[in-house]
C-alpha cells in the first residue's frame, strides 16, 4: 500500500497481513504498478513530478524518470 503523507510504500505479508518491509525515498507518492514477472515496481511522485522506478528484489529505487506535472498514476501495458 502506498503512504501518500509518508513518502513511503509498505509490503504487508497478505497471508498474515503482517507488515513485511517499508520502501521510502518517494515524493508524494500517489500509486504504483507492477511488472508481470513481479520484479520492477513504478511508483508516481506527484511532489517530484516523477516516476520511480523500484528492484523488488533489492527495495531500492534504481532511478527516477521525469514525467509530466503531478502525476497521479502509472500503468503497464503488456502486449
């Protein structure tokens, strides 16, 4: 789930609905989307005006991609 206030994503374990770990580094983060294998994650920064993309496997924010003003969602389209 997404902290909009807190800058940060949490993993919650579904099965236990316990929290498993905390992402931070986001700007006003606002929604997120995952690749199909479950690797990458895009985040939307509505305060940076940009998208942040997240290894899963590591938690880390591997780079930010500027995009247009206030961004409030990402999707992923697969063909």
């Amino acid at each position: 789930m997404t902290n909009f206030a807190g800058d940060a994503i949490t993993v919650v374990d579904v099965p236990t609905l316990k929290i498993d770990t905390t992402i931070t580094g986001f700007s006003k983060i606002r929604a997120i989307s995952i690749t199909k294998d479950g690797q990458t994650l895009f985040a939307a920064n509505s305060g940076s005006n940009s998208m942040a993309v997240v290894k899963l496997n590591t938690g880390i924010i591997a780079k930010t991609i500027s995009v247009g003003k206030d961004p409030y969602g990402c999707i992923i389209i697969f063909g």
